[in-house]
C-alpha cells in the first residue's frame, strides 16, 4: 500500500492511492481508504483512532468505519 498524508495537532489525515499486491478472494476487491486520526497517549502508550472510508473502484463508496492502531 502506497498512502499521502499529513500529522498536525495531533490528528493524522491520509489517502491511499495504491495496492501492490491486490490479490483476493473470487469475488471480493480491495477498497482505498482514507482517514482522519487522531494521536492519542493512554498511560505510557500512543495509539492512533477516528473514522475512516474506503472506496472500491467501479462499485463506489464501502460502509464507513472507526480504526485503531497502536503499536
């Protein structure tokens, strides 16, 4: 995956724009997201939470979600 983004105040905005390897299961694609983060410190840890959308080539929008990553 290949993504554009940008990190002010605490909130990490970014877009996919390529897949490498888009193989699937028959009758399934995979969708390019965006999303709008926000950096958050729990304790001694920092994770990153908001919504995101994706967006299947030639079948259009997919159900929005809520994401969060920490390492």
């Amino acid at each position: 995956m290949e993504l554009k983004g940008s990190f002010k105040d605490n909130i990490f905005i970014f877009e996919e724009y390529k897949i490498g390897n888009q193989k699937t299961e028959e009758g399934r694609q995979w969708c390019y997201k965006s999303a709008e983060l926000t950096l958050k410190k729990e304790g001694d840890k920092f994770k990153l939470d908001g919504p995101w959308t994706g967006y299947v080539p030639y079948l259009g929008q997919n159900t929005p979600a809520s994401l969060v990553h920490s390492p």
